[in-house]
C-alpha cells in the first residue's frame, strides 16, 4: 500500500511538473530577467561553501536544512525585486509570484525560468515531498506543494536562508 502511493504521489506530482513547463512564464522585460546568466555548474569544496555562507545559510542549502517557521528574512517580505540563490545568484522567483501562503515561509507560485529550479522527489523524516534546488549551485531551496494558487495552483515553499533579495530598483 506504501508503494502505491508513493507511486501515485509521484506520477501526481509528474503531472504538476509537466503543466510547469508548459505554462507561460512571468518574465519582465526591463531587468534582471531579461539578462543570460551561465547554466555551467557551480561546484566548490564544503570548505568553500563554509567560508561563502553563513552558519545557517551552510545548513540549509548544502545540508538540507530548514529553518522554523516565520524566522526568515523574507517570509514577509512585500518589496517588488527578485529574489536570487544566495550561493550562486541565479534569479530565482519574481516578486509578483510570492503571495501569503499562512506557512511561514516564503512562497511563490512559480519560478521565473524553470531552467533555473530543479525537482526531486524527497523521502526524508518519513514524508514524501518534492524538494526543489538550485540547478546551477544543487543549494537545496525548500518543497514544491500542489496546493498553490492560481494560475499554476503550485506553492515554492522556500527557505530565506536560500535566498537573497535584489529590490526592484537595483535590478538593472
């Protein structure tokens, strides 16, 4: 019975990461997401990740970390910017996606490339979730959840250890 649903969790959620790619994207055409930024691995020694990030930031995007609820920078964050990998600064979500989920987290309902986020399925702390990273860096950044809003009806639970904010007026 524990292998048919975890099938089933994971061809669901297939499912929601095949209507991710066919969607349309949020692209604004005056800034940061206009701009190509290199897809070529980034990869350093744990050493190097230490020295870059913070404690916390180490934790939670080389460990797999999570930070509590409604303790991050940007849960609650309302400025209009993009918010970029802290470990290699590839944009990630656009503000205009980020809405009030009630979590305690940032969260967004989609991403601003889907090349830029990656999916995998997550079967730690007897759960099965989907954990999304950082395609260029592997930062682990949070879960994605189908219980969003429209119009993707998706929820980028994401640690603001994982991220750092770039206001809409510095974009350029």
């Amino acid at each position: 019975m524990m292998k048919f649903k975890l099938l089933m969790f994971v061809a669901l959620m297939g499912g929601v990461m095949m209507a991710c790619a066919q969607r349309g994207q949020y692209v604004r055409t005056d800034n940061i997401h206009t701009k190509e930024f290199s897809m070529e691995k980034v990869t350093k020694t744990e050493a190097e990740w230490k020295a870059q990030l913070t404690p916390e930031q180490y934790r939670v995007t080389r460990e797999q970390g999570t930070e509590r609820a409604f303790t991050g920078e940007y849960w609650d964050n309302k400025k209009a910017g993009t918010y970029i990998c802290v470990a290699c600064q590839l944009p990630l979500f656009d503000s205009d996606t980020k809405y009030k989920s009630g979590t305690g987290w940032p969260s967004f309902f989609d991403v601003i490339k889907k090349e830029n986020v990656g999916a995998h399925v997550d079967q730690s702390y007897g759960m099965v979730r989907t954990e999304v990273h950082c395609n260029r860096c592997e930062a682990h950044l949070g879960h994605l959840f189908p219980d969003g809003p429209q119009p993707t009806s998706l929820r980028y639970c994401i640690n603001s250890a994982s991220l750092s904010f770039v206001p809409k007026e510095q974009e350029k």
